[in-house]
C-alpha cells in the first residue's frame, strides 16, 4: 500500500502539470488598447498655487512609451544576474497575504507648448489600473519639478486630479 501512494502525487502532475505551480493567471478584461485609448493624446495643465502666484499652463502628448522604465537605466553585461533579481516583492510590515491584480503602462511624455520654465523636463508617466477590469486607473506624471496624479475612466474622462505635494491646484483638459 506504502509503494502505491506515490502514485498519487505523479497521477496528479501528469492530469494537471500546473497543479503546483500556484493559481491560475488572473483573466484581465482589457489589454494594452484600451488602456491607450483612455490616456494617449494631448492634455493640458493648470497648475495654480495654493498661496498667491502666478499659474502655469503646459501642454503634454502622453503616448504609451516602446521601452521600459528600467531598461532605459540598465548597464550593459551581467543582464541575467540583474534579471534574476529583478523580480520579485516583500513586505517589511506584518502582511494579510492579499495580492492585487494590476497592469502598468509605462508613458512617454513630450512636451507641445507652455510655461517656459517647464520646457526641459524631466518628463514621465505610469498609467496603473488595479484590477483585472478597466473601470478607472491611476494617471501619475512628473512635469519638470510637478508630480500629478489622477483617476482617468475607461472612457479617458478625469474623475479627479491633484498635486500630492498640496501646494497647487490643477486643471486638466484633454483635446
């Protein structure tokens, strides 16, 4: 009986090799179009200080970006040592074991017209939707020394938009 029950454990991984290799991948209901569809184009921004100032308006083209953020920073040789430990996540506070189905979108952001002093960038972005449907996602930007955050909907509409410095106020069209 003893030499049987091994049996068990191979019958299993040859009716479903995947059986311990964890859960089964999430069914997103969206891909890489639709979530272009909802932030590519060109946008613009007011930013107005909280205190006495003058605003600052500029005007963006957010397009899906062809590379990585961190294949733009990453050195030449050794790539499969880095890979290694690329992937990967930890927890330095006691964890509940909950995961998140998410999707990120790396943007490129070119600058089309504005306030002077936002001409040379940097200029970033990461679209971010945190479930395996595309209700709304999390639209953050860097413009120059201004980080933006915003909920965009499926359908690209701005259900909110804020500075998380608390020092500006903005003002977001698409066009």
């Amino acid at each position: 009986m003893r030499r049987a029950l091994w049996l068990v454990p191979v019958a299993i991984f040859f009716l479903n090799p995947g059986f311990a290799c964890g859960p089964p991948e999430p069914q997103y209901q969206y891909g890489a179009a639709e979530m272009r569809a909802a932030v590519e184009g060109s946008w613009s921004f007011t930013l107005t200080p909280i205190t006495a100032g003058a605003s600052k308006t500029v005007t963006l083209r957010i397009a899906q970006s062809t590379t990585a953020p961190a294949q733009e920073a990453r050195a030449p040789g050794r790539a499969f040592v880095r890979a290694a430990y690329a992937c990967g996540n930890r927890t330095l506070v006691a964890s509940a074991s909950a995961c998140v189905d998410s999707s990120s979108m790396p943007l490129a952001i070119t600058f089309v017209s504005g306030d002077a002093s936002l001409t040379n960038g940097p200029f970033s972005g990461m679209f971010i939707i945190e479930s395996t449907t595309f209700v709304d996602g999390r639209l953050d930007l860097t413009v120059g020394s201004y980080q933006l955050s915003m909920q965009v909907r499926a359908d690209g509409t701005i259900e909110q938009a804020s500075v998380p410095s608390g020092d500006w106020t903005v003002t977001v069209q698409r066009s």
